[in-house]
C-alpha cells in the first residue's frame, strides 16, 4: 500500500479579515510506509465548522494555531485502508481527526469506530457528533429550558442552530430562530418546525422579537454575538440563561468589537455563559442516546450540505462566514460506500 | 405627638446625565397624626446607595422610579417615638425603608426591631444589611470562589467592595482591588488587608492586573463595568467567575455605553451572571451568622462614611458617582442616643 499519494489543503497565509480562497494550497505528498501499529485510512468526509476560523490566526483562542504548509485540521470519517493494528481492520469505518487531506495515518488510538447500521456515517460530523454535542450540552446544561419557556437561537439554519431548535421543541419550548434570509427562515420554520423564524438581515430585529416572543426570552443559545445578542438582551426574562457557543459575527474582524451593555443582565439577573464542547464529553453518552432517539422517531431532523471535493473546501468553508450553507457542511471526499 | 414638622429631601426634576443637588429640594411637611395600629420614628440614620441612581430615571430598571415631589427612598434605622403597635414600644430601633426625610409612618409591617448591644445600629444599613448581604451572595453563591483562587473586586473602598475583598481573604483567596485613587488603595491595602490594590485611574490596568494577579483571575466581583471589566476579561481564567452587581460607570450615562467583547467568556469558558440582593433574602440568615463572626474575630472591618445632616444628603450621594466616599455612605439625620 506504501507509494500512495496524498493530496491536502494547508494554509499558505494567515488572512486579516475574512480568508481567501488564496489563502489556502492544494498540494500533494507522498503517504508514510505503515509502520508496526499503524492504521492507514481514506477519507470520506471532512467536517467543515467556524471553529476552524480561529486556527488560522497566529495567536489562537481556544484552538492552538494552524501550522503554515500543513494541511488544516478538522474532523473526518474514514475507512481503513491497511492496517497494521489489531484494534482496526481494513474495511473499517472510524470517526477521526485527519483534517483537510485525502489520507490518514496514525496508531489508531485517536479513531472511534463507527457502525454504518445505527447511522449514516457522516452524522458522526454533525447531529451526532462535535455540533449535535454542542447544540444538545449547551442547551440543556447551560439553557436549561423548561417546557413552556422561549427559546431562540441564532444561525438557526446551520449545523448546531437547526438542531437546537428542534431539541426545544422536544422538549416543549416556543422555538425562534434568527437567519440570513427569507428562504433559510422557511426552511427552519417549515421543514424543522420552529415555530417563527426572523431574518435578522431585514426585519427591525426589536418588533420581530416581541411579535415572535409574546411572553419573552427564557433562553437565548448564541452562535454568532453581535447586533443580534444586543437586540435579545432587550427581551429577556428574569433568570434568562444565554449560552455564549459561538461569536460567528466578529471570527473575521481584525479587533474585535466591542460587546453590548450589559445592565440588563444586571436588571433580569440573567448569566452569559461561555461554551466549548470540550469541556463536555461527560454528555457523550446520554447525548448519543437521546439524539439518536429523536433522529429514529423523525422529532430531529438531520440537514446535511454536502459539497464534492476536497479541492472544494476552500470555497466551501468561505461560504460558512457569508452565509451560504444550510445545516451541517461537509466535503464528500471520496465515495462512501455505504451509501 | 401631633403637630411634628416632618422635612424631606424630594426630587424636583429627572437628571440627564450627573445629576446636581439643584435636582432636589428639601420640603417641609406634617406628620400625620397617628392611627391606631400606627408607628411613628425619628430618623437617625439614611443609607445613601448607588442604586438611587435608577430610581431618579423615568423609567426605572429593577426599581420602580422616584415620584417627583415625594421625599427619595431610602433604607432607614430609627428609633420608634410613638407607636399604638403591640409589636413596638416606644424606645425601640428599628430597621425600616423610610427614605430621605425626619420621621416615618406606617402600621410597622416593613420595619425590623434592631438590637443595639449586638452590633452598632449603623451597621444594619451596610456591613449586618443590604450592602453586606450584597457582597457576601454574590461572592459566594455567583462567584464560588476556593481557597488559593484569585478574586478581583472593584469600587474596591466602597461599601460593598470593601467588604467582599475582605470575604475574600477569610475564604484564603487572593484578594485584588481597583479604586480610584492612591490614598483609597493605600487603604484597601493596610486597612482592610487585601493583597493589592490598583488605582484604574492612573495605572494602565493590563499591566497592573498581570502584576496584581499572577495566577490570572478566578472571580471578578463587579460594581463598575465599563473598561475595567473590559481589561479584566483579558485575564480571566478557565472557568472564571463575574457576578455583575452594579454598573456604577453608566449610572449617569444618558444613552448606553457599548459593553466588553465577549471573545474571553468563550474561551475561558467564563461566565458573567447580573445580581440583585433581592433574590437572595433566603441567605440572610447565614450571611448575619457569618458576617457577625468575622466583624466579632476583626477578620472584617466595617469603615462608614459619615455625613452630618439630612440637608447634605443630596452632596454626598452625588459623591458616590465621583468616587468621593470610602466605606459605607450614611447621613446622620439625628443623634444616635446608643453612641
């Protein structure tokens, strides 16, 4: 199996603002002889996510940088190819964490089999997965919505807004959702049930959160900060929770923005708190089979935007900054054989 | 006992920005004669409280705004000079909420009997009060701070800061103040015992704060907001703490002030959570058991501000937005017959 080559996406520039498509490189490479221990695999489907945004500055958040000439990190789902272990087989599928290349080698020890009866198994990168997680610990552990409060949650058309809207409603909440535009506050509203959907881009953000919030905001899920969070703090209720799990809205700026006031968190004793998924594997568990549940009795919707390609991925993870995609975005590799 | 002249500090006019003591009037008015059921007091002290700020807008916040022409409301300790109450008797001091003005009438249900041998009366408007229960639920039930862990606290020589700094330490933390002048750092510092103090005016605090706290900041205890909660966020640790308490910098600002990027509440996975004492009456009675103790052992001094004279009530709360004042701000209305 030695002699393939690898193809990958590295970063060729940190961007000030928003990235180019110049910004990255496709560039070829000779995959390593498997060594004793070693499992060699083909990647199905990377997962595209804002995260990523943050590696390709040089002081990282949360993230450690992405190194310049090496391909970007990112979830993938994988099938393996040869193996020199015996954890995996060939045949296998495994959810790991080979980033933007075709090929990936390691000990194995950072794979999790997948099993493609139970699921499709590319929601591994999405409902249940890194975002199902996300949108499910998020809203439960920090939201902690009661049947009957008000939910809202920006981005509500992408991969961890679309789900958490439809766990609201589960879980008997008004679900409200903020998008880009009119036809992806359709899709949220009519094909996963939210129950009103507002266009933040043009509607007057303060009327559509009353008119869609008649009894207030219980709990705001935040991807994105911004004139949004602002406009929400001025329609909370008492003890209004508001999960802080992403500022999609300022991933591009060059200094960051100031904030919104914050007297009303003071006046409706309400918390900002902020989330990253990693803290929370403690959920995994009741996460898989709650989720899981919903998806078999259709209460949980899975919304998939897959683009072709590796050499796509550039442009398709543009689109995630203006707004392009709907639900979880994910670049088919190669063939999934399952399908 | 009919026929007393009551006097009144009264708001005359709602102030855009700082208000001036020309916004008040000092009225004279009878005091009603006594109804059966009724208690009479003679104000000794009148607690003054930034959060009077809120009442004197139109549209108040969590407090219901001031009626324009009636005496500012206020926390009050009295002595009782009439009652045809059983429940007191002529002699008696009492907590109350009887605002800016010489006596109080009511039938007694807002009133709460004070023991002078326990404490000194004062004490009940500050340290054994409303400021004291302030500083000690926020700090602990928001901030949770643990022995070894950092807590920063600004308005750091006012009522409430100055105590929470001190609670800080008996917890074994680390306590840091910022204040607004060297004489008041100095205090907070060799008075009070914190660990360090920062003069936010003069210092630039990224530096100062790095300095103050080396092991980066657990609990940010915050009456101020503005650019000192900006310039602590970059210095937060993982899983840090702020209970927003008061937002003393905007109290006066006509329009609101934008707030802090909130980049840091994600990656530090911190969270901000506004407070309001009035939620937190069921700690009332651990906070007076405790508080009591640490005032008895000396682990916290109590350090009042004392104004002389109803008259002067309006100067001295104008004082508390320009960082006049160290300690808890009263006005002595009449003398204390226990002092």
């Amino acid at each position: 199996m030695s002699g393939l080559t690898n193809r990958g996406i590295t970063l060729t520039n940190r961007p000030a603002g928003h990235p180019q498509t110049s910004d990255f490189a496709c560039v070829e490479y000779p995959v390593p002889t498997l060594l004793e221990g070693g499992v060699l695999r083909r990647t199905l489907y990377l997962s595209l996510d804002p995260y990523m945004r943050g590696r390709m500055r040089e002081v990282a958040g949360y993230t450690t940088p992405a190194t310049l000439g090496t391909p970007m990190v990112g979830g993938t789902v994988s099938q393996v190819i040869e193996s020199k272990s015996e954890s995996f087989a060939v045949g296998d599928y495994v959810l790991g964490y080979d980033g933007w290349q075709e090929y990936g080698v390691s000990d194995g020890k950072d794979l999790r089999k997948l099993d493609p009866s139970k699921a499709p198994l590319s929601y591994a990168l999405g409902a249940l997965g890194m975002p199902g997680l996300t949108a499910y610990a998020a809203l439960l552990d920090i939201g902690k919505p009661k049947a009957g409060e008000t939910v809202v949650v920006s981005a509500a058309a992408g991969a961890v807004g679309s789900l958490v809207g439809q766990i609201a409603r589960v879980l008997g909440c008004l679900a409200v959702g903020l998008a880009g535009s009119d036809e992806k506050c359709r899709f949220v509203t009519e094909d996963l049930g939210f129950d009103a959907c507002i266009n933040y881009k043009t509607q007057p953000l303060d009327e559509a959160l009353k008119a869609a919030c008649p009894n207030g905001i219980d709990v705001y899920y935040d991807n994105v900060a911004g004139a949004v969070l602002e406009a929400v703090l001025g329609h909370i209720n008492l003890g209004a929770r508001i999960p802080l799990v992403g500022l999609i809205s300022q991933y591009n700026a060059v200094t960051p923005p100031p904030g919104p006031n914050l007297m009303s968190l003071l006046v409706k004793r309400a918390l900002i708190h902020g989330f990253l998924v990693v803290d929370h594997t403690h959920r995994e568990e009741a996460f898989q089979a709650d989720m899981s549940k919903w998806i078999r009795e259709g209460s949980v919707k899975v919304v998939e935007d897959t683009v072709e390609g590796l050499e796509n991925a550039p442009e398709a993870f543009l689109g995630l900054f203006s707004g392009k995609n709907v639900g979880k975005l994910l670049v088919k590799v190669s063939p999934d054989p399952t399908q």
